[in-house]
C-alpha cells in the first residue's frame, strides 16, 4: 500500500470518529468540565452575556447517557 493510500485511509477513519454522536458527546462533556473546573473567569463572563431561562427540555443535559 502506498504511502497516499495509507494516509487516505487513516484521514477517512478519522472523519469517521469525529462526525460518531458518542464522540461528540464526550468530547463536549470533557470540555464543559475543563470550563468548569479551570476556566471559572470565563463560565462567569459568559454568563452574564446569556439571554433567555432554561426550558428545562433535558435536550442538553443528556450528554453521553439518555435518562
């Protein structure tokens, strides 16, 4: 297998795992405790720029297990 070949197939696996919902989801939870935990300055400015209340949908709370 040529080398072009070779980094094509690996690009494409990758593709392939970043666009997988399970990905996605860890890959947000693990960013949101990063936030929390050590970029507390930032989550306060960020909180005060938000406009509207939470609706309570669970839509966002769900993040890698469905209730």
């Amino acid at each position: 297998m040529s080398r072009l070949a070779h980094t094509d197939l690996i690009y494409k696996y990758a593709q392939s795992i970043k666009e997988s919902p399970l990905v996605i989801r860890i890959v947000g939870k693990l960013r949101r405790f990063y936030l929390v935990h050590f970029r507390k300055d930032y989550v306060k400015r960020q909180l005060k720029l938000r406009r509207g209340e939470c609706r309570q949908c669970a839509q966002c709370c769900s993040l890698v297990f469905t209730c």
